[in-house]
C-alpha cells in the first residue's frame, strides 16, 4: 500500500504544479495583492522558484520511490518471468499515465484556483523543510547561469507593453471587458509608438491669425470657428509667434472697456476696445510651444501637462510649421472621435459622418435584388488614415510613406488627382469625386474585374458628390 499512497501524493503534487503555472503571473498577482500578505498565493509572488523547487522534489522523490516499491510488489506477484514482468509494467505505465499526469493535471487546468489554493499551505510548510535542499537546487542553478550571461530570477518580472496587448486581447475574447475599454488600453499604450505628425491637424487646415490684425478680428475668427485658442504669426505661418486664448480675449476687454467712454453703448466700447488693439499688444498672449513632428504621442503628452499647455506647434525638419495638435487630439487617440454640441446639431448619427462609408451598388444587370457584398462601394474622405482604410480595403502601399488615403493616392497617381480622374491600384478602382489643388477630398472606391489591371487614366468625366 506504500507505493499507492506515494503515487496519490505525486498525483496530487503535479495536479497543484499544472494549478499554479495556470494562474501564474497574472491571477496571481491579482490574488495576492487583493488579499494582503497573508494569501496563500503571496510565497509564488515573492519567490515562485521556491515553490516550484519544492513541487518538483517532492513529486520526484514520491515517484521514484513509489516506483521501487510498485516493481517489487509486481515482482512478487508475477514472479521473475520477463513476458509477465513486460505486460505488468505496460499496464502500471498505462495507469501512471492516466491516473498520475493526465487526469490530475485536467483537474488542474480546469479548477486551478481552488486547487491552488488548497495545496499552497502545505506546499509552504513542506517548503521549510526542504529549505537546504531548495537552496542547493538554487545555487547550482545560479553557478549554471553564471557563466552564460543570464540572470537568476526567483520574483515575478515585469510586464511588458506586448504581454498587457495579449491580456487585454484576452479578456476581451472572454467577454471580460468590452470592445470599448479594450481599445482604451490599446490606444494608451500606442501613443508610446505613435508620431505627433500622425495625429495633429495637418497646416493646410490650420486655423491662424496675422499678429497684425486686431483683436476684433480675431473675436470674429473665434466665434465662426468656434476655437478657444488660436495659433498667432508673423508676415507667414511658418513663423508662429504665439497662441491667443479667447478667455484672455474676453478679460482684455472687460479691462480695457472701463477705461472708454461712459456715454456709449457697452457693446461699442467693446467692439472699439478690440479694433484699438493688435493681436500682437494683446498681454495675455501665449508662447507658442514647438514640438517635432517625429516626437511620440506620449512625450508630447508628458510635455504639455508639465507646461500646462492645451496646444502645441508641430514643425517640420527645417523648422516650417508642420500643423498644430491639442489635448483633445491626444485624448481621441484613446477615447475615439470627441463631438460637441455643433458635431451634434449637424447629425445624431455619429456613423452617418464617418470617414468611410459603405455604399451598397446594384449589379450590372441592374436588378437590385442580385447586389451583393462583392458589388459594394466604398465613399471614402481624403483624410482618412491609411491604417483604417487597410480594414476595409487590402491596399498594397508597402512602397509608399504615407498617412492618408489622400497621400496614397498622390503617390500612385503621381501628382494630385482631378476631379474625375481614375485610380486602379490593390484590386480597386478609385475614382476621384472631389479635390482641390492641395490634395483628394473625396473617393469612390469599387472592385475592379478580374481584367482589370492597375493603371491610372485622367477623366474630365463630372462626378456627384457624395453627402458628407
């Protein structure tokens, strides 16, 4: 009965091995910081090595002497014939197997944390008694590792960027967040990798002031754009000379306005304070903060908290004015697209304004009932980033360094596509519904016949445009 006993305490000691090594790190790292120092799963945390050690002496010894003992019982049995001998030991391997790995370590994978936590006192109280024996296991471990240039760890390491991706991907798939947070924690962890370049308002939509008009035309610029901060130049953009805050606006002139005429009206006295003043003489004006356009997402975040700054200058590598991006450019990187109240009074459905929109076409017979996915079109706007066209479209643009849809398309084209012209690159054809002399503003994507070969062709053919 010896060798039984040893093989239940080997079985139970591998079902608690596979346990633990299923909860480990995360898991347990959750269970032992939720219940304190005095949880079970504390010792995996401060020394998972020990514990480990312990497991895997006290399987081996339980083991090999329950297997002493289970070939002398079968020699006593059988005799010393080998045929009989041969089959006993077959049989004997099939049940070690069985009962001694497969089974236990099923019940393990399948309720590991209650089984961990049941064996876990012990597993620490057998681990003071094993103590030397764990610290020679240790140390010849350490003097292995030594002459290869690797370190010893007995603690849980830390987590990195790719691991927190795989577990929040997991928890996802396991309906443990939702597809929200998980592209929360996604887009955190990308403005680490990602250029400011990819996020901020590029120049050519930069909304800017000369810092020779007057304060009341910058009022008049504020209250059209419905922009709180607007970036300030000299004779040209690329010289950027500050950021006029609209409150500072408004305190300038409640100042100013006491120090006019009594007799008139309060709102001429406001008006004539503005138009007295220059954008430039105006005291509350701001610096303007300059960031490279290769600087990361995050470290212009970083900056512009210590330098309490909602809005910075993105300049190119000669130090042209490349765009501007705020706060809430950073923050839609995590949180997805921010809508005020216009956004709202323009539409309540937000997927009414997306960037691309699926457009469902009738067949070439022209019955609407035989349309289908393969006949679909797709009205994409020119600034769409290439990132979230590639989820919709297979495009082939290994070749080129570009953002948007719009650079895309001037690449291939060669120059800045026309009204009209037509596209056929990465099995679509792209015809251009709207442009302008700076870049694509919009794009009418279809599949192209398997005859179809990828080439570009200029049309002066005139196009509908597409709701916006």
């Amino acid at each position: 009965m010896g060798w039984g006993v040893l093989f239940v305490l080997a079985s139970a000691v591998h079902a608690a091995e596979i346990a633990i090594t299923t909860l480990w790190p995360w898991k347990v790292r959750e269970f032992a910081e939720e219940e304190g120092k005095d949880s079970p799963f504390a010792v995996v945390v401060n020394d998972i090595t020990r514990v480990m050690t312990t497991m895997l002496v006290a399987s081996t010894v339980c083991t090999v002497c329950g297997t002493t003992l289970a070939t002398s019982a079968l020699g006593a049995c059988f005799g010393h014939s080998p045929q009989r001998l041969t089959v006993a030991g077959l049989g004997f391997a099939a049940v070690t197997i069985f009962f001694g790995e497969l089974l236990p370590k099923t019940l393990g994978v399948q309720n590991a944390e209650p089984i961990a936590r049941f064996a876990l006192p012990y597993i620490r109280t057998l681990a003071v008694f094993l103590a030397p024996v764990g610290r020679a296991f240790s140390f010849g471990v350490k003097e292995i590792l030594r002459p290869l240039g690797l370190e010893y760890e007995g603690h849980a390491g830390d987590v990195s960027a790719g691991e927190l991706r795989l577990l929040v991907e997991g928890a996802r798939l396991s309906g443990g967040i939702g597809a929200r947070e998980s592209n929360m924690v996604k887009g955190v962890l990308d403005l680490q990798v990602t250029r400011v370049a990819e996020v901020m308002t590029p120049r050519v939509e930069v909304v800017a002031l000369d810092d020779e008009a007057s304060l009341g035309d910058a009022l008049e610029v504020m209250t059209s754009t419905k922009y709180s901060r607007l970036p300030t130049f000299n004779d040209d953009v690329d010289n950027i000379t500050g950021i006029l805050l609209a409150k500072s606006l408004i305190r300038y002139a409640e100042t100013n306005t006491t120090n006019m005429t009594l007799h008139a009206p309060p709102m001429a006295t406001t008006e004539a304070a503005l138009r007295a003043t220059r954008v430039r003489d105006e005291p509350g004006l701001e610096p303007a903060y300059f960031v490279p356009e290769s600087m990361s997402v995050w470290a212009v975040l970083e900056a512009m908290r210590r330098r309490r700054c909602h809005l910075a200058v993105v300049v190119d590598e000669y130090g042209g004015t490349a765009g501007i991006v705020s706060l809430e450019d950073i923050l839609e990187e995590i949180v997805g697209e921010i809508y005020d109240e216009e956004d709202a009074e323009e539409g309540a459905d937000v997927d009414d304004r997306s960037l691309i929109q699926v457009i469902l076409q009738p067949s070439a017979d022209g019955d609407p009932s035989t349309t289908n996915a393969l006949a679909s079109a797709y009205a994409i706007k020119g600034e769409a980033e290439l990132d979230d066209v590639r989820a919709a479209l297979p495009l082939d643009d290994e070749n080129f360094d570009c953002v948007t849809l719009s650079g895309f398309l001037c690449a291939v084209h060669g120059e800045i596509p026309k009204n009209g012209d037509v596209i056929i690159d990465s099995g679509f054809r792209f015809t251009v519904v709207h442009s302008d002399a700076r870049r694509v503003r919009e794009v009418l994507a279809e599949r192209t016949r398997p005859n179809e070969a990828a080439t570009t062709q200029k049309s002066g053919t005139d196009i509908g445009c597409l709701p916006a």
